[in-house]
C-alpha cells in the first residue's frame, strides 16, 4: 500500500482548509464579542450626552450591525467548502 500526502486523498485538503475557516470564524466572533464587552463596559463611565457616551453608542451600534452579518458569513463558509468538496470528489473522481 502506497502512501500519499493528505492533499491527494480524495476530499481531503479541502476538509484541511474548513479548519482554518472555522478557526478564522470563531476569532470574528470573539474579537466581535469583546470589542462590544469593552463598549459596554467603557460607555457606563460616561455620563449621558457627553462625547465619550455618544461615540462608545455609535460603537455599539457598528458591532450590532457588523454581527449581525456573522449568519450570513457562516452560511458562504459553509456553501464554500460544500462546493469544494463536490467539485474536488468530481475532479479526482476522473483520474
């Protein structure tokens, strides 16, 4: 039995690039979810009206939309690497 690099293995380097896609992923989420953590917490300093209030709002009004673009992220990760490994099964399967 010959051994092979698990790029040649059918399906299996684009199974090797979903780790990265996750791991990049879950890093969005996490630096998302602190910088919000770190508005939340900066903006209870401030009193109301004051420039620090107003900008740490905008803040948390940009992570809010910014996150609420991690569904949609997800899903073209997902979509991405579904249509790899069909391409890649359909590809090898020819040799």
């Amino acid at each position: 039995m010959e051994l092979r690099p698990i790029e040649t293995k059918k399906g299996q380097g684009v199974l090797g690039g979903l780790t990265n896609n996750v791991v990049g992923f879950g890093v969005f989420v996490l630096v998302i979810a602190l910088i919000g953590i770190v508005l939340v917490e900066f903006q209870g300093t401030q009193t109301a009206g004051s420039i620090g209030a107003n900008i740490t709002g905008d803040g948390l009004e940009g992570v809010s939309t910014i996150s609420g673009f991690s569904n949609v992220i997800a899903i073209v990760i997902v979509a991405g690497v579904v249509l790899a490994l069909v391409g890649g099964f359909f590809l090898l399967g020819r040799r």
